[in-house]
C-alpha cells in the first residue's frame, strides 16, 4: 500500500474496487442528500488541534476506530440496552442493522472523506453511535431552565458532542427513531427530536440563538452543529438591522491589511507604553531623598521605555513557544476606551445586532457567556462556516472581531462590567481564549471595523503620536538620538531628585 493512500489495505483496496464497481453499473445517485459532515482542515486546526479532536467519544465513521476512544465501545452498548425493550434488544439486528445497510449510499453521501468500511461495519457504527447520542439528548427535550445544571455532568463528553468530525447527520438520526419506533408514525418530521436537540443547544451555545415557533419550520438542519450555526446566525433582536447592514464583506489585499495591523499594533503599544512612563515620571516627582539612587534607577519601568524606544527586551525563544496568531486590524477595547473614549454596551440581539454608532461614540456587541466548553463550540461552529459553500462568514467575521479587541485581562474585564461578557471563565482565560484563535476571514473586512478605525485614528492623543511617528520616529537615527537624550533625562531627573543639583543646572544655564 502506498503511504499516502486512502485505503489502509489490499482488503480495503478490493472492498473499494467492488463499491465503485456496483455504483457505476447501477447508476447510484443521491439526491437531496448534501455533504454536512466535514473533516477539518490543516490550515484551521494547525493552531489548537486538540480543539477539533474528540478525547473521550467518538460519534461516526471517523474517529470510531480509534483505539484511546474505542474503551467507550461497551458504555456505549450499556447506556443504548437501558433505554431499549426486551424485544427490540432481540431482534436488533433485522430492526435497525439490515435497514441501515440499504441506506449505505445514503451514508456515504453524507461525509465528505472517503470512508473505509465495509457495509456491514459502517451500519453498526451509524446505529450505535447514534444511539448513543439519542441517549444522550434525551434529559433536553423539555428542560426548564432551572434544570439546566442537572444536565451538566460530563463537560468532555458534551465537548466531544459538539466537534464538526463527530456529527451524526440528522437524516439518519430519524431513520434509527423511526426503525424502533422510537417517534410517531404520524411525526414525519420528528417534533420530539428537534426539540431534544434544540434544547442542547440552547444549554451549550454561547451566543443566543434565534426562537423557533412550533409553525416554523425545522426540518431543513443536517445535524446537531448545523442547528445550533443556523439558530446563531439567524437570530435578530426586534430592532435589529440585518446583518449584511453591519457587516458589508469587501475584498482587500491580505499582504497590505496585514502591514497596516502590524503598524497600528504597534501604535497602540506605543501610547500605552507613554501613559505609564507618564505615570511613573509622576511618582518620581514626589520620591523622598530618603531613598537610594540606585532604587529609584531598579524601579524604573525599563522595559516599557525600552518597547516606547523600540529596544525589546523580551525574549526571543518565547516567540518560539507561543506562534504569532493574525489578528484583525482594529484597537483593544482598553485602548478605544482610554484614547478615543468609546462607550461600550450589550444588545438584545446576537452577532447581526452589532454596530458602532459613531454619534454616541459607543459600540454595541452581543452577549457571549463563555465557560469551560465555549472555545471548542465556537472553534467547530466557525470551521463548519467555512466549509459551507454558500457561507457569508457571519460568525467567523464576529470571531475575528472579538479575537481583534480583546487582548488582555483588561479588555476581558471591562466587557465583563457591561455584562457583554458572561459565564465561568476568568478574564486571564478570556483573554487566552481569544488571543488563541487566528484571524479566519483573512479576505473580508467589515464596515463596523472600518467605522471603528476611522473613528480611533481622529482623536486627538492618536492623531498626535500618528504625526510623531510620521515625522520623527522616520529615520532610525533621529530614534537613536531621541532614545539617548530621553535615557539620560530619566537618570539625570532621577539623580537630582534624591540628591539635589542646583549648581549643576545653573552651570548648564
């Protein structure tokens, strides 16, 4: 066998000849049957690939073989037989198995990698891990919210649940209930289903999810991540605008956008870095001669005047443990809030009720409660995005936005005191959460970010150091010079403030 083949023996080669064979002598065609479960791309799990990877349980064909997830096997049998009857154990095999054989094509037709099995094993993986998730969703068809807590006892397990490899597509969710009569024969459509998946969505989504009336219909979902994508970006307060109002896609050049962040970014740290150089010129002013030059010298804050000089001092081997991750060009929440004095506020709606009103000078965002399960939600639910072929980025383009402002435990916590930010993570973790995620919709930009920039870059504090850095900070011999009077200002300043130097100064004058 070849090492980059597909097929992983001669076995698999002949059972793979015989399968092409039969469809093409038999004109096999699927209709109506889409590509909903997709495997994730390098490019897009190379950052976290724990995130996209199930630990505990595997659900379907592509990760059921996997020895550290196959010890689930006989749990998995255990918790199916529990909700099962005598005679429904009895005649398993011709109830459920042999239907799901005939339906193979149907199967296939639904993941997008080719899958390696033979009739007979992929049958029994559909049925059992299928049942198993039924097991699973049965406590969430008609929860109240005070019960939501109950049903919180496995975190992994509802991690792994939730993973774009791991999804069970819906279409055969309904022929299992059906086979044993687990659903009404007059429910075509499986109501009791819906709402036991919907309602797991409504306990483990982080973003609110649009309200589905018992007329709307809710049939069109290929399986548990699609619902929860479609009643996420489909959600809209009373007075919202749509979203492609607050979000207008326009084409621009990856290699230039990624120069103007780099510059911005750095801007950014600059104007931070003199507010507390400011700062700590301030608390120098006051410092008794009681204390030793040499103190007042060790507390300085070096390696922010090094960072405002351009002197790094960090170190190097870090960037090798921690790869730089491309964020959107737009300013951190503490820095819009510090140097433009934008306002922040919750909506009543999800990601299409977000927008910047420029009048109020405030931004409004969507409330995301973020707990331990919330980035591997988010993470799959964006990778689903982007494998759709019809997809306008909705979700991925709020991502990027909320891994653009908030960059520091700071950031997190201020979203936290407007009640934008929820739920169980710290604001450390928040912070980690989104610095972690690369930027997705590298070809798109939005107007709310443009309006944000434009906004920003008109303060006066920002104009200031933008003209500075255009007309000074230019040439890197002016930077050198500047950086050695502004060294020895600092120590001279320091000196004469414990020890006194008048006649020093009258000298110079």
């Amino acid at each position: 066998m070849s090492l980059y083949s597909i097929l992983s023996s001669s076995d698999s080669e002949e059972r793979w000849v015989n399968r092409i064979s039969q469809y093409f002598e038999k004109e096999v065609v699927i209709h109506n049957v889409p590509v909903s479960v997709f495997s994730v791309p390098k490019a897009i799990s190379a950052v976290k690939p724990e995130a996209y990877t199930p630990h505990v349980v595997a659900f379907g064909p592509y990760h059921h073989m996997q020895p550290k997830l196959y010890q689930m096997e006989k749990y998995k049998l255990a918790a199916i037989k529990s909700f099962l009857t005598l005679e429904q154990i009895l005649n398993f095999q011709e109830l459920v198995i042999e239907k799901m054989k005939k339906l193979e094509p149907v199967i296939r037709a639904c993941y997008h990698k080719y899958l390696d099995h033979d009739g007979d094993a992929l049958a029994w993986i559909v049925v059992i891990d299928g049942l198993f998730l039924l097991d699973i969703l049965r406590g969430y068809g008609h929860v109240k919210r005070s019960q939501h807590k109950n049903l919180k006892q496995d975190a992994v397990l509802c991690r792994d649940v939730m993973m774009l490899e791991n999804q069970i597509p819906v279409i055969l969710l309904k022929e299992i209930r059906k086979n044993l009569q687990l659903t009404s024969a007059h429910d075509g459509d499986d109501l009791e289903l819906f709402l036991m998946l919907r309602g797991f969505c409504q306990l483990h989504s982080p973003l609110k999810l649009a309200r589905v009336s018992s007329t709307s219909p809710y049939s069109s979902f290929l399986h548990l991540l699609d619902l929860m994508y479609l009643l996420i970006v489909n959600h809209q307060a009373t007075t919202t605008r749509p979203l492609e109002q607050a979000f207008c896609l326009e084409k621009t050049d990856g290699r230039a956008d990624a120069v103007q962040h780099q510059s911005e970014e750095e801007g950014n740290d600059v104007i931070l870095d003199v507010g507390e150089i400011v700062e700590m010129g301030k608390h120098l002013g006051i410092v008794r001669s009681v204390l030793k030059p040499v103190k007042v010298i060790q507390d300085m804050p070096w390696e922010k005047i090094s960072n405002l000089l351009g002197l790094k001092m960090g170190n190097e081997h870090d960037k090798d443990n921690h790869p730089t991750v491309e964020e959107i060009t737009i300013p951190s929440v503490s820095h819009l809030s510090k140097f433009a004095g934008v306002k922040f506020s919750h909506t009543a709606g999800s990601i299409g009720d977000m927008r910047f009103v420029q009048g109020e000078a405030t931004l409004y965002l969507p409330i995301i409660t973020l707990n331990a399960n919330s980035e591997v939600v988010l993470r799959n639910l964006v990778a689903y995005e982007l494998a759709l072929s019809n997809s306008t980025g909705k979700l991925a383009q709020y991502v990027d936005f909320m891994c653009g402002i908030v960059d520091t435990a700071e950031d997190a916590q201020l979203l936290r005191e407007k009640d934008i930010i929820r739920g169980d993570l710290s604001n450390e973790e928040i912070a980690d959460l989104f610095n972690g995620m690369n930027r997705l919709s590298a070809k798109a930009r939005n107007k709310t970010v443009d309006k944000i920039n434009e906004y920003y870059n008109k303060r006066p504090m920002v104009k200031g150091y933008n003209f500075v850095k255009k007309r000074v900070f230019a040439s890197w011999r002016i930077l050198t010079l500047c950086s050695t009077i502004l060294l020895l200002f600092f120590l001279m300043n320091s000196f004469c403030q414990v020890y006194g130097c008048p006649q020093f100064f009258g000298r110079i004058r």
